[in-house]
C-alpha cells in the first residue's frame, strides 16, 4: 500500500487535463443552468460537436487545426439554435428533453456506418491535432516531488486552465452587468422579466448559445488532448458528471465550476488509485475486488461522497447556504 | 375598543370625518378626471372622451368556464379606474390577456390607438403598458435594489456584447441605482435594499412588485390587488402615492377588493362578474347599482326584495 503514490495520482487527477477540461465545460453549463435557469441535460452534445468539428475538418477535409476549432464553435452554434428554437418559448421541462434526446441523437448519428465517410463511424478518428503539440513550448517532464507530469500534458493543461480562467472571466463580466441582471431574473422569474419589457426568448438564446459554444471549445480541447474522437466517449454520463461538478462547486457561482471539477477529480482518481493499490497489495482480498471492477466502484464511492457534500452543503462548497432558505410565498 | 367600535353614533362620526376630509382633499387630477368623465354615461362598454386603453369583443375561456366575455370597454387616460367583481369575475385573466400573457380566444385591444392584440407581452410592457400580478413574483436571490433596477427601460448594458464593456454602461447604471433608490425609500423598503428579496414577507412583496413596475416608467399601470396584505397604514400611503401618479398623468387600473379603497380612490368603476362587464361608473353609480348587489350578494339574498314589492 502506497500512500505517496495515491495522494501524488489524485493530486494529478485535480489539476490534469480531464480536470480542466470539464472545468471548462461546467462554466459553460453553469450560464445555463445556475445563471439562465435553463434545464440542459444534454451538455454532452455541445462538446461532441466541438471535438468532431476539430477532427473532421482535419482528418477528413484537411483543413487546419484552427479552422477545425472555428467548425467546431460553429456547430455548437447552429446545435444550440436547434435545441433553443422550438423549446424556449415553452417551460423548461422541453428544453430538458431535446437536451438529452439530442445528444444521444448525435451520438448515433455520428457514429451511424452512414456519417462513417465522415466521422469514421464507431471507431471515430485518431491524429488530427499535430499542429497543437507542435506549438508545445515545454521541452521536458515536469516532476514536483512525486508529482509528475510529461510535457504534452503539461501543455494541454496550460491551454485548458488558461481557457478556464477566460470564460471563467467572462461570464463573470457578464453576470456582473445588466445583461447578467437579466438572466438571473429570468432564473428566478420568467414572467415578471417579461412584464418589466424583457425580451426572455432572446435572453434565453443567448445564453445557450453562450454556454453551448464554452461546452463545444471544451469537447475540441478533449479531441485535441487525447488526439482522438470517439462517439461513446461522449456518453450521457459526462453531462451527469457535469451537473455533479456544478452542484458539488456551487452553481450560480463563478469559481464553483473550477473547485467543483477539481474536487471531483481528485476523489475520482483518488478513490481509482487507491482501489487499485490496495488490490494489487492485498490489502482488499482480491476475490472480493479485482482489477476490472474498480472503474466501476469508484464511482460508487464519488457518489457517495457528493451525497455526504449535499447533506453537509446543500448550495455546494462556493454557494451561499443563505439562497436555499428562500422560501416560495 | 371592541365597543367603541360597534357603536353606531361613532362609526357615522367617524365616516363623516373621513367623508369631509375627501371632499376638502381632493386633487387636481381628481378635478381633472371627474371633468373629464362628466358626461360619460354610467352603462357598460360606454364610449370615453380619451381612451388610452379599448378593448373589444375580448374572449377567454378555460375549457367550459367561460372565463373572460368583454364586449366593448374603455379605459379613460389619466384616471384611477377600478375593476372590481366576486371572486372568479375575470379581472385576473382580463388582465393576463390585455398586457399579452394569455391569449384570448377572440378580440382586439389597443393601446394609446396602436392595436397591440397578439403582441408579445414584453413589446406591450415596453410601449409603457406594465402590469403587476396579483400572486407575486419577487425574484427571490436578486436583491431589493436589483429587483428594482431591472425595471429600467432602454439599459445599454442590456445587451449581450456591451456587456463585459463595463465603460459603456456605468454611468447610466449609476443614474438607475440612483432612481431606484429613490424609489426603494418611496415604497419604504429602504431597509430591505441589499437584502434578497426573497426574504420579504408577503406584504413587502406586493410593494417591491409595484416599486419595479413604476421603474419602467409607464404610461399606464395595471395593478392585481396591490394592497393585498399591505398594512392600513401604509395602505392610506399608498393611495397617496397612486393619487399622486395619476395627478403626474399616469392611467392606473387596479383589482382591488377592498371597498373602502376603491370608493375613496376610483375615478371610475367598472363591474366584472361571470367574465362579463356588468356595469360602470363613478363610484356613487356604482353604490347603488342593483346590478352590482345582486352580482356580489347573490341572486337568492336579493329575490326576496322583489316578492315583497309583488306582495
Ligand atoms: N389557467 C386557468 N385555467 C383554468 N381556469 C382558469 C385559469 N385562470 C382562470 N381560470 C378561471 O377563470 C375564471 C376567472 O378567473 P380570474 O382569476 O380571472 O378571476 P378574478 O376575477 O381575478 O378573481 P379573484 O378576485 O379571486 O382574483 C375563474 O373561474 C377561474 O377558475
Ligand atoms: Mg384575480
């Protein structure tokens, strides 16, 4: 049993790049959610089309890295106009529904044997971000102690937190303006913003645009990272690890995001590390737990221990306990 | 106190009081609008000499529940009308579908002579029309102030990309804060301006509701019930201050129950009961209107008066 090597993986886990990256995403998620009101299910799908924007534009029509990524904004654009039209005008619940219908229905499409030519189908595409990694300035590993990280991840890691702290930045700009004024009270009260001239379909649109285009430069940051895309990679379970991440930091909050994503991380990789040590060295008899069974526990013990947060801090770790006392009148 | 109260020499005293302290208060814009109204027939759907507010063959109904059925009605400017009617007459929905947050089944309306019917009820707010809702909507984790500032009309930093330009709005956000404040201290919510407003009770609710809606600066107000829950002292307040806006010009049309209120304030009255208007004019019209008695006391208690006459 390793302790060193649990604590140093689980450190890494927080502030790697998966930790960025959905970081990143969860602001985008939080506009919606925590400042907009508005129910999204389905944030997976922004970011599929973010990464398959990045990947198709290269692997299959040959174009550069960065128009790939302009593709990929593009098609979190046009998703987001897809989803929002018909929706918004009605209550939130259908909003909810097209999120997650849409999603998987991007899901299958992209990985159908009929967008194949495109998309690679099931097994996705593989070596498109060359142009990134070229422009890496780290020439060697970083190791901080235990802590040890090589330089392609250094680099994906600088990009992810660097785009964080910019759309962490910006929506705080925003939120702080009346433009963000106007989105809370739709938050809290579609109909009274509307009485006071407030123009809610178009505030709501916004916002989801906003948001789904964060969620879509988080899924190309995926494809570049890993330099693969893959249709089941990009599952509903992601948009649930998203919510969790919000609540966990505190939605409605502008660094809830960053602690949330970072906090989760580090359980997850913690929990997963720890697992694996304690199987390996016999500390857990391996016929109670071996190997493959423990991706799957840890996030039994995740679970867990958002539910020991929620009871313990309902409004999340960043969130002001002082909101959920509100009572309806 | 209990007896004070029931002694009926008293209780006349103390109308007469109230009655001679009306008469010698009344304002200019009451003068005004009592002028204006002289010659206004008091019969339903009559014609008014400045309308801001006609609405016609406007029709709502909730499955079998014929809920709102208005003919013809007009709202004369700068006056304090009152909508009055048992419980279930259709002033709410009456309401809901003239400022464009219901959609009627048949009818036109328009308002300052422009047909807004079909509008979106955000474009009929903006053209100066707002209205407050008879349950209301505080929006809970903003503060006091936000909540008043939000009614600001024409905020440049309202739009998405001038946004994160904090330059280009601070100056105008700086004169709203100062508006708002004022009015904050108006409705005596000054205590309560860097709270979340939803930790105001019910009564502070109703007067936040109506501070943000005179933000927007209208031309004509609609109030659901504004006093509902306000306490006396600051009901005889907030008459003042309605008084006052439409002495300033502002139309006002308000739900109230309370007749005591409505007699002392109405410039006019009009009558709702089953989705209909049953009657209007000025309040003494209205007093003793049979019509009225009958709609709010019932058929049966108002039968046997027409037996006795037959007998
Ligand atoms: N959303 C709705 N669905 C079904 N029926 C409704 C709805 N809104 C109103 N009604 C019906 O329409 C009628 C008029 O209701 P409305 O709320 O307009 O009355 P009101 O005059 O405002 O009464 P109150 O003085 O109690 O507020 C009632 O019979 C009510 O049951
Ligand atoms: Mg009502």
């Amino acid at each position: 049993m390793n302790f060193t090597d649990v604590l140093s993986n689980a450190f890494r886990g927080a502030f790697g790049p998966e930790a960025a990256i959905y970081a990143l995403a969860a602001v985008g998620l939080n506009l919606h959610f925590g400042f907009t009101g508005l129910l999204n299910f389905g944030h997976v799908g922004f970011m599929l089309v973010g990464a398959y924007g990045v990947a198709v534009s290269v692997s299959t029509w040959g174009l550069s890295l960065w128009v790939g990524l302009l593709v990929g904004i593009a098609c979190s654009i046009v998703l987001a106009l897809i989803l929002g039209i018909p929706t918004l005008r009605l209550r939130g619940d259908y909003l909810a529904i097209a999120t997650i219908a849409g999603a998987e229905v991007l899901r299958y499409f992209y990985r159908s044997d009929w967008a194949a030519p495109l998309t690679g189908g099931v097994y996705g595409l593989r070596q498109f971000a060359n142009e990134f990694f070229a422009l890496n300035p780290y020439s060697s590993d970083l190791a901080l102690g235990p802590l040890y990280f090589s330089a392609r991840n250094l680099w994906v890691m600088t990009a992810g937190w660097a785009l964080v702290i910019l759309a962490s930045l910006l929506v705080y700009l925003l939120i702080r303006s009346p433009w963000g004024r106007v989105l809370r009270a739709i938050r809290e009260d579609e109909l009274a913003a509307r009485s006071l001239g407030k123009n809610v379909y178009a505030y709501k649109m916004q916002s989801l645009v906003l948001g789904g285009v964060i969620g879509g430069i988080a899924g190309a940051l995926i494809a570049i990272a890993t330099q693969s895309v893959n249709p089941d990679n990009f599952n509903p379970a992601v948009t649930f690890y998203l919510w969790a991440i919000m609540i966990l930091g505190g939605a409605s909050t502008i660094l809830g995001p960053i602690i949330g994503s970072m906090i989760f991380w580090f359980l997850a990789t913690f929990l997963d590390s720890f697992l694996r040590n304690a199987t390996a060295s016999g500390v857990i008899p391996p016929d109670l737990l071996s190997g493959p069974d423990v991706g799957a526990l840890r996030f039994v013990f995740v679970g867990l221990c958002l539910l020991l947060l929620m009871i313990y801090r309902p409004a999340g770790i960043l969130g002001d306990p002082k909101e959920l006392r509100l009572d309806v009148r | 106190m209990s007896d004070e109260l029931i002694n009926p020499s008293l209780i006349d005293a103390r109308e007469e009081i109230v009655a001679t302290e009306q008469d010698s208060a009344r304002s200019e814009g009451a003068k005004r609008a009592a002028a204006a109204l002289a010659g206004v027939a008091a019969e339903p759907g009559v014609a008014k000499p400045d309308a801001i507010l006609v609405a016609d063959d406007v029709s709502k109904s909730f499955g079998g529940v014929k809920a709102v059925r208005v003919d013809h009605l007009e709202v004369q400017r700068s006056t304090i009308t009152a909508l009055i009617g048992p419980n279930g007459a259709g002033k709410s929905t009456f309401f809901n579908l003239v400022s464009g947050f219901d959609k009627p089944d048949t009818g036109t309306w328009s308002f300052n002579g422009t047909d807004i019917s079909g509008s979106p009820a955000y474009r009929i707010a903006r053209r100066g029309m707002v209205r407050t809702f008879q349950l209301t909507k505080a929006l809970m984790r903003l503060t006091t102030l936000e909540n008043v500032m939000l009614g600001a009309t024409g905020q440049r930093g309202e739009r998405m990309l001038n946004a994160p330009l904090r330059w280009v709005w601070k100056g105008q956000e700086k004169d709203i804060e100062q508006k708002a404040d004022d009015l904050i201290e108006r409705f005596r919510l000054g205590h309560m301006r860097d709270e979340f407003a939803g930790t105001m009770s019910g009564g502070q609710r109703k007067l936040l509701e109506m501070a943000r809606a005179m933000m927007v600066d209208p031309t004509m107000i609609m109030l659901d019930e504004p006093m509902a829950g306000v306490n006396p002292a600051l009901v005889q307040s907030l008459l003042g201050h309605i008084q006052q806006l439409r002495d300033d010009g502002m139309s006002i049309v308000l739900v109230e129950h309370d007749m005591d209120v409505i007699m002392s304030i109405s410039d006019w009255i009009v009558v709702f009961a089953e989705g209909a208007v049953i009657a209007e004019g000025r309040p003494d019209d209205i007093r003793t209107n049979e019509k009225v008695i009958e709609a709010y006391l019932g058929k049966r208690r108002a039968l046997p008066t027409s037996q006795e006459n037959e007998a």
